[in-house]
C-alpha cells in the first residue's frame, strides 16, 4: 500500500504562524538597521533589532511546532519484521546493563 502524501496538511496555523513572525521580525529587524528612526533626538533603532530578533526567535516556535505536529506515526511491529525484535532486544539488554552498573555503582 502506498502512502498517500498530502503535502502542507498538518498544522497549517503553526505554519502561518511561523511565516508571520519570521517577516514581522526581518522587516522589524531590517528597518532598524538602515532606517534613520529619530524622534525627538532620541534613536529607537534599536528597538527595532530587539524586537525583530524576539519575533523571529518566537517564529522558531512555531517551526518546532509545525515540523513535529508534521512527523508521521512509528510503523507496526509486523512492518518491521524480525529487525525490530532484535532492535529491541539489543535496547533492552543495554538498558538493562546501565541500570545495573548504577545501582552497584551508586550503592
């Protein structure tokens, strides 16, 4: 069975959200760079650059959010075959192995 691909399907207001801020924040961010903002004798250029880099750290967010609400589920067991026993053997014998070599350690 082929696995239909629906494209921008999942999380579409993370995503908008996203683009948003990251053009808030370059506009914000690029107009306080080369823009003369004087009023009064006082400069609020910088204003500006603070505010564009917390809008584009805040877009960050929403990238995270819209790239993990994006990722697709785990495959099944019988998918996976005998590849996935022996995957899960070898994590829980080294688990095992570190959980002891704690307590006898930390004892």
């Amino acid at each position: 069975m082929a696995v239909q691909y629906d494209g921008l399907s999942h999380c579409k207001l993370a995503l908008v959200f996203a683009v948003l801020m990251d053009l808030m924040g370059v506009t914000a961010l690029l107009v306080g760079v080369f823009a003369p903002l004087e009023i009064k004798g006082r400069d609020f250029g910088d204003l500006l650059v603070y505010s564009g880099a917390l809008l584009v750290l805040m877009s960050l967010g929403g990238w995270v959010m819209w790239y993990s609400g994006n990722i697709e589920g785990l495959t099944s067991r019988k998918e996976l075959g005998h590849i996935g026993t022996a995957v899960d053997r070898l994590a829980r014998t080294l688990s095992r192995r570190i959980r002891t070599h704690r307590t006898h350690s930390g004892a």
